[in-house]
C-alpha cells in the first residue's frame, strides 16, 4: 500500500472558512472522499486485474507495466500543476473537470482494443486523477476550521485506507465474477456513473481561489514528462528486446531533456518546484528514500500478483484476498505510528523500514520454494510483517521529511514529495521488471502453472525491494540524526 500525500497554503475566495464539520455538507464530504477513494481506488485494483489483462491482450510485461507505470507517472509529474490550476481557476471547477475526465479516460481504459490503447488510456486516465485529486486535499482545507479539518482529514486516511484494500480483495470479486462477460474491463467501466454522479452533485462544494497565483509552468511539466517517459520506456522494453541502439540513444535524450529541465527551473520565474527546497540536505535526502521506499510498493504487488495467479493458478479473488493480510498490517502501523514516534522518535521510523525489509526478506525466502497454491497461507506471516513494516515507515516519512524546510514552502514541499512517490513506483516497476523479466525467461512448462518458474522470478526481483528498503533506512536513521541535530 501508498499513501499520497498533497498540501497546499491557500485561503477561501468564497464563503469565510466554516466552522466546522457540522456546518458543512455531509454530502459535501462525501463527494470529495469519493473523490479520492476512486484515484486510490484504480491504482490498486489493476494489480488483480494485470494477469487477466495480459492474457486477454496477449500483452508483454513491459506493455502491462506501462498500465501501471504509465498512470503513476502522469499522476505525479502533473501533480503539482493540478493543484496549481486550481489555485488559479478555482477549486471546484477543476474538481468537477477532474472528475469528468476521470470517467471518461476510465471508459477509453474499458474499451481499449489492445495494450497501447489501454496504455495510453491509462496514462491519461493518470493526468485525469493529477487534477482532481490535489482539490480534494485544497477544498478539505477551506471548509473547515481547525477542529473540522482535523476530522475530515481523518476520514480522508480511512477512506484512502479503504480504497486500497477494496481495490485489492473487492476488485479481485469483480475480475473474478466476469460482470456482464466483460471481465476486467468492468474495473474501468464502473467510474463512469460514478464519476457523473459526483459531477452532478460538486455544486454542494464551495468555491475557492488562491490569491495571487500564478501561471502553470507548462514548460517545465512538458520537460520533466518527456525526460521521465524516455527514460522509463527502454527500462520496461530493454530486457525484452535485447537493449538495442534505440535504448540507449532514448538513455541520451532522457538525460538531456531532464538537465534541460533543472535548468528551465532556475531561470523562470514560476517554477513548477522550486530548486532552492533542495539545498537542504535533510529535504534532498529525504526526496531520495520517498523515491526509494515508494519504488518497492508498487512492483511488489505487480510481481505478486502474477506469482498468484500465473504461477501458482489462483483466481482473482482468491489473489486478492492473499493480499489484505498486508493491508491490515499497514492500517494497524499506520494507526499505531503516530505513538511510536511520538515515544521513540525518529527511531521508529528508521526501524520500521527495517521491520518492511524483514518483511520482504520473509516473502522472498517462503516464494522460492512455493511447490503450488496450497502453500500460500503459509504467505501470510510474512505479508502482515510486510505491511506492518511498510505502515510505520511510510506513515510518519512524509512529515519528517518536509519538516526540514520553512512553514511558508511545506505546501510545495508536499507536493515534491507526492511527486516523488508517484514517480518513484513507476520507477521501481521498471527496475524490477528487468529482473523479473529475465529470470522469467527460462523454460516453460506449458498452459498449466509453473509455481517454481514464477518463485524464483518473484524472489530474485523481490532483492531489489530488500536493497532499496535497507538503503532507504540507513539514509532515514541519517536524517533523523541530522533533525535531532538542529
């Protein structure tokens, strides 16, 4: 599981600040938590979906690590200028577009007639979730006062707690249950009278603007998409191909577009991130285990996912289900961090990643000698250790991490650190498919299940998380010390 995590400093152009959660709509509420539990929602529950989606399009592991990829990369690079746009045109309008284009980028996804159709799709689908979901987090902010805001946020976490887990074991039911004979695509068709719903009911929202905001930095969006997709591109394809000329010359333009991007932002004026943030080294460290940590997430639920169900012939609900034990360890940490830290410190924090290490260190011993589905349960201690370790780590890092710069930066310190989260799973889906792809590409068995086939792939890939999770909780316990320090 992820959260994401969006902040922004604004004040209300419509009605003063309310006073409360009672004085506002409940609807109101709901509205925008639907708001969110959809995002949330479809990054999840695509992992179920993956193995039936590859079987139905004939699809290569590069092309379904695109689906997942491809939406976490367009939902953080645009992050930050959703918000911005809202800032400038107004909270509600942009929620209701967002929601609009989310449900019909979900149906383009439903439709899609193959892999690069679906791809695409999802990639707008990601731009789609990029302006709605920042005006949930805004709006929250001026509806309410301090006590209101306090409980609506709380709902918020619950409700992206619960997207996450209903799109795992709930969306393994609705694969599962072949809805109307369309099989997985009913994941996608089903936002869209949800989405128009929600639509029709924003006018309970108020409005609201940020005074004085400014315009989108456009350019510096376009560069930093262009340099992150011609880099992830030959990271997904590479291993299938066989790493020819063009992956390295798209390596070349990569690097050339994203040094043209930092140096876009030092010289305008209304920077999408502001480059100066990362002169603390506390701030820019932490940017790095965000990036890290986060990049462990998604490719272990991808990598999971087809060990179930490919490998070892699971149905999707079943797979689903394996996966909320993990879910429940991640809840209960989360629910439990904020006391940990509050008696242990930091500590906790760097300890809980070495808990999600252990965790994950567990799943790659007990997959690789899995002989067949009846050892799955045996799965479950070490997906509850998983969670629980991820659920302490992840919960409390963002604060730690933008509290290293200035109250008047924190909201677009969040939003380079919800940035980095989102780029870092698109990341890690691509350096754990070379690993996967490789050790996956030994003899096959045939049509049935090949439980040691897909294991092994599944463990030796899973060595990346284990590094990434051990480095990102010596660089933790670093910063930690760094903050006690000042």
């Amino acid at each position: 599981m992820s959260d994401t995590c969006v902040s922004h400093t604004e004040a209300p152009s419509s009605p003063s600040r309310l006073g409360g959660a009672s004085a506002q709509s409940p609807l109101a509420l709901a509205i925008l938590l639907l708001g969110g539990f959809i995002t949330v929602f479809d990054l999840f529950v695509v992992n179920v979906a993956i193995p039936s989606m590859q079987r139905d399009l004939g699809a290569t592991f590069a092309e379904i690590g695109f689906v997942i990829a491809g939406y976490e990369l367009a939902f953080g690079v645009l992050l930050i200028a959703g918000g911005r746009l809202g800032d400038i045109h107004g909270r509600r309008r942009l929620f209701a577009l967002g929601l609009l284009g989310f449900g019909l980028t979900s149906l383009l996804c439903g439709i899609a007639p193959n892999a690069t159709s679906l791809i695409v799709a999802r990639f707008l689908q990601g731009a789609a979730g990029a302006i709605l979901f920042p005006q949930v987090y805004a709006l929250l902010r001026v509806m309410y006062d301090d006590a209101g805001r306090r409980r609506a946020f709380g709902f918020l976490g619950m409700t992206l707690g619960i997207a996450a887990i209903a799109g795992q074991v709930l969306g393994g039911l609705i694969v599962e249950s072949d809805l109307f004979g369309l099989g997985w695509r009913i994941i996608f068709l089903i936002n869209l009278p949800i989405s128009l719903g929600a639509a029709l009911c924003v006018h309970t929202l108020p409005d609201s603007k940020a005074p004085g905001a400014t315009v989108v930095d456009w350019p510096g969006v376009g560069l930093a998409t262009g340099g992150l997709l011609l880099l992830l591109v030959p990271l997904l394809e590479g291993p299938n191909t066989g790493w020819p000329a063009w992956t390295w010359a798209s390596f070349a333009a990569s690097a050339a577009l994203l040094a043209a991007f930092l140096a876009w932002e030092r010289r305008t004026a209304y920077s999408a991130i502001d480059l100066g943030l990362f002169a603390q080294g506390g701030f820019s460290i932490g940017a790095v285990v965000v990036l890290l940590i986060y990049s462990t997430a998604t490719s272990l639920f991808l990598c999971f996912a087809l060990l179930l169900q490919s490998g070892l012939g699971l149905t999707p609900f079943a797979a689903g289900a394996l996966f909320a034990p993990a879910s429940v360890g991640f809840v209960a940490a989360s629910l439990l961090a904020p006391k940990l830290v509050s008696r242990w410190g930091n500590a906790a924090i760097w300890g809980g990643a070495l808990i999600y290490a252990a965790g994950i260190a567990w799943l790659i011993a007990m997959t690789s000698r899995l002989t067949g589905k009846e050892d799955t349960l045996s799965l479950v201690p070490a997906l509850i250790l998983f969670g629980f370790g991820q659920g302490l780590s992840m919960t409390p890092l963002l604060n730690l991490v933008i509290g290293f710069v200035e109250e008047r930066h924190a909201g677009m310190a969040a939003g380079v650190i919800a940035t980095m989260q989102q780029v870092g799973g698109a990341f890690g889906v691509s350096i754990v498919g070379i690993f996967f792809v490789s050790l996956l590409s030994g003899p096959s068995s045939g049509a049935e299940p090949d439980p040691s086939r897909y294991g092994a792939a599944f463990s030796g890939a899973m060595l990346y998380n284990l590094a990434a999770a051990l480095l990102a909780s010596a660089l933790i316990a670093w910063i930690a010390r760094k903050k006690a320090a000042r």
